[in-house]
C-alpha cells in the first residue's frame, strides 16, 4: 500500500513505496530476484501481479497502517496464501498511537480469509 500522505506525497506515492523500493533494492544487491508493483509500468493493469505470484515462493508483505486499508493489499495476500506462499510480514510502521497495524482491522482480513477457506 502507498500510504500517501495528503499534502506530502504526490497521488499513489507515498512511504509504502519507498519501503517497497528500499526492500526490492536490498534483495537485488544481495542477489535474490523479486517483483514488486514497482516493476509494473504507469498505465499498466497491477493485476499482472498476480501471474507472477503464481511464480514465487515467498512473498514479502510490507505492513503499514495503509496495507490493512487496501483492498488490493488483501486481495494480494489471499491469492498468495491460495497458492501456497510462504508470506513474510515485515512491520515498517506502526498506527499513530504505537500499536502494531492490523492489531484492529486485522482481524477482518483473517476472518474473510478463513470463511473463504470453508466454502
């Protein structure tokens, strides 16, 4: 998720893209490949994301207050999670009062996960 900040970063920029840039720069230095939104050009479909899940083993999720309020972030981890990802959460920002994000709006993302599970 970008988590733009209003007034501050510029529409679909935002920390989440510079913690998503940091990490995918880390992991190309140390030699290990990855794909991220960043590697999709303006104006293309993101959904391309989701064919390259289906190549991957692992997958990095960048927690931010923002990522629990995306829904294409959630849509992201439920198809990792359906192809049997190994799903790393890497916590980069917590929620304005400390709390770790998700500790309240993570629980609806578990729950819609699991009913679907069910079916």
């Amino acid at each position: 998720a970008t988590g733009m900040r209003p007034g501050l970063d510029g529409e679909g920029c935002g920390l989440g893209m510079q913690y998503c840039h940091l990490v995918a720069r880390h992991l190309d230095r140390a030699g290990i490949s990855c794909f991220t939104g960043l590697h999709v050009a303006g104006g293309y479909n993101w959904r391309m994301y989701f064919e390259k899940l289906q190549q991957a083993d692992v997958m990095l999720a960048i927690m931010s207050p923002a990522f629990f309020k995306s829904g294409p972030c959630f849509e992201e981890q439920f198809e990792a999670r359906r192809h049997g990802l190994t799903v790393i959460p890497l916590l980069f920002e917590l929620n304005e009062d400390g709390s770790p994000p998700g500790s309240g709006g993570g629980e609806t993302w578990i729950s819609v996960y699991e009913a679907t599970q069910s079916e």
